[in-house]
C-alpha cells in the first residue's frame, strides 16, 4: 500500500470524524439541548481516546494494523447511525460521540504505525505527506457536515460522514498490509516502561507542550483580539494565517528533516514558537497579529507531526502502536487539563499573561529538546533493534 493510499484512509475518516463534532453539537441544540449537555457531548469524543489509546497501540502491535483499522471505522459507522436509529432522542445522541471516539482512537494510532511501517527511508517524508491529509480532512470534515445539514438535513449529513468512514474501513478489508512486528517479551510489559527511555519521555513532553501552544492560541487569539479593538473579521483573517503557514510547512518539512534532523527541526520550531507568543502581548496592529500568527503557524505546524515521528523512531521494536497510543494519551489530558488551569489564570490576569506564560513554557521545552539532540541518534540506533 502506497503512503498516498493510506493518507485518502486517513482523511475519510477523519472527515467522519472532524464533520461529526459539527454535526453532533448543531443536532442536540436542535433538540434543545443545554449549554451544559452541549459540553459533556464535547467531552465524549475525547473519553474513549484518554482511556484507550495506550490500549489501541497494544491491539495494533500484537495483530497488524488491520484488524483495528477496519473494527474502527465500523464502530464509527454504527455511531454515525445512532440519530438516524433514533431520531429526535437527545438521550440516545449522548451514545454517537463516545462510539466515534471509541473507534476513532483505534483507526487512528493504527494508521499512524502503518505510515511509520511504510518504510525507513522514507518515512519523514511519508509523514510529512500524512500531516497534509490531516489539515485537509481539517478543512473539508467540518464544511461537509455544515453543507450537508444546510442542505439536506441533520440526517443527510450524518448518512455522508457515515458513508466516508465505512469507505475507508471496508477498503482495508482487500489491501495487503505489513505484519505485525510482535515482541511477546516487549508487549507484555507496563506501557509505562516507555517512560524509562529518555529520548520517548522528552518527545511526549514535547508533544504535550506543542499542543498546549496549538490549543491555547486558537482560544486566546480572539479574546486578545477583541481586547485591542480587532474586528471579528480581522480575527479570523489572523487566524487563517497561522492555518496557512502550518500547511505551508507541512509541504517542506521532510526537506528540513532531511538537512537539519528531525530533532533538529523540532528544537527550532519550539524556539521560533516561543517567541512568536513573547511577541504577541506587545502587539496592537492586525497585520503585525497575522506576522506573528504566520511565525506560530511556521513552528507549530511541523511541531506535531515531527513528533509523531520521533515517537515512532524512538519506541522499541514491536512496541511502536503503544508509544503512540501514549502519545495520544498525552495530548488528550493536555487539551483538558490546560484549559482549564490557564481558563483561570486568563480570566484573573488577562490574556497577555497567558501568552507570555506559554511562551515560557515553549521556551523550556525547546532547551529540552536541544539537550536531547546528542542522544538522538543512538536511541533511534536502539529503538529500531
């Protein structure tokens, strides 16, 4: 299977379930839903992935990428199909996101260890090509559900979004796949063993990190936009520079990879990252904003993916699923515990602090990265036997 076959999987089911948080919150809304159900629907897309993606990492080393893969897009269809099985009920719509997360989470680090299995030569590249189908399924999940609704109804939209997912897993069902690398020593063992390898415990730290500079800017942007006065068209200008710049350097990463190193790549971005957030407080003009948000989205934008990678490099043989499951793992409880904790401290402070604060944080972690660049070759060296 080609990385391009493999990245159309990705991006139908990640249309499904990109399209489907649209489509579930406009549909309990219309049913009266209240502001609080609205959130704990939110919620349930991530329940699944924070307890079970360690798990689905397990499933996906000991039996291929396959058997996942497929059983995951199925489970998706079925939750897609839960509010046309049961029109009208608000209670029953509460089962749709915790069974798309439920499937979600095991297509998803599965497809991960299949673009890594592709091959060694190629594999930042191969990435790299992976990462761009994300930021399309980013663009083309959301719109799909809003146009299908629009024009064809609550029930049209989630028979599309439902229809993308069962293509991507009844496909699988007839392509050749690589075996399973299964160490039965390896597998046996605590998940949280990874920890003790140092490259893999600075690579989720820094994945945890990147992501909080991803979360908190697409939140505080538009609160520090309209404290300066900012049109809410001016605001969504800036952010859809940031966007673009994290496409841009998507297209090029494999080539910077190549020349400087992953690492060394992910120790600038983190850099670059932390003072684009320095810089930002200090800003009141929109086209500044947008230069700024460019710089981010230059930084960020190859900060996730290279860490997918790294990830893969750095996890034993056989255990390479569960080192992205934990990665995964990691991100889901950043993107519900840094919210909150800086939901807080922004509505004490405001939101300069918050920005002077991340950067801080990105500042931290870029000096862990570079500490880590002279092991970087002997753990890939160790991981990979």
């Amino acid at each position: 299977m080609t990385v391009y076959a493999v990245v159309l999987l990705s991006v139908l089911n990640s249309i499904a379930q990109r399209g489907s948080k649209v489509a579930v919150s406009l549909y309990s809304l219309e049913l009266g839903a209240s502001a609080a159900a609205v959130g704990v629907l939110a919620a349930l897309f991530a329940l699944f992935p924070l307890l079970l993606a360690v798990h689905a990492g397990r499933v996906s080393d000991r039996f291929g990428v396959r058997m996942p893969m497929v059983a995951g897009g199925l489970v998706m269809v079925v939750g897609l199909a839960i509010p046309l099985i049961f029109p009208r009920s608000l209670a029953c719509l509460f089962v749709c996101p915790a069974l798309i997360g439920l499937g979600h989470i095991y297509f998803h680090v599965s497809v991960h260890n299949l673009v890594g299995a592709l091959g060694d030569a190629h594999r930042t590249k191969n990435f790299a090509t992976f990462s761009l189908g994300s930021s399309i399924a980013a663009a083309i999940g959301p719109s799909a559900a809003g146009f299908g609704i629009q024009f064809g109804g609550f029930a049209s939209a989630f028979i599309v979004l439902a229809l993308a997912a069962a293509a991507s897993a009844l496909y699988l069902l007839f392509q050749p796949m690589p075996r399973a690398r299964h160490h039965e020593a390896e597998t046996a063992r605590s998940a949280f063993d990874l920890l003790a390898i140092p490259a893999l415990r600075r690579t989720l730290i820094m994945s945890g990190v990147a992501l909080t500079g991803i979360e908190l800017f697409s939140f505080y942007l538009p609160i520090y936009g309209r404290s300066i006065g900012l049109s809410p068209a001016a605001i969504g200008m800036i952010l859809s520079s940031y966007a673009v710049a994290g496409f841009l350097v998507r297209a090029v990463m494999h080539r910077l990879a190549q020349r400087y190193t992953e690492i060394g790549v992910l120790t600038a971005s983190l850099f670059l990252a932390a003072l684009a957030y320095f810089l930002v407080p200090g800003l009141g003009d929109g086209v500044l904003l947008a230069a700024a948000a460019f710089t981010l989205g230059l930084a960020l934008g190859s900060a996730q993916p290279l860490t997918i990678i790294l990830t893969y490099n750095y996890a034993p043989a056989g255990r390479s699923g569960e080192a992205l499951g934990m990665r995964i793992m990691a991100n889901k409880v950043t993107q519900i515990a840094v919210p909150l904790a800086f939901g807080g401290f922004g509505a004490a402070m405001g939101a300069a602090p918050v920005f002077l604060a991340t950067g801080a944080f990105l500042l931290v972690a870029g000096v862990i990265s570079w500490r880590g660049k002279a092991d970087a070759a002997l753990a890939r060296t160790v991981g990979r036997t």
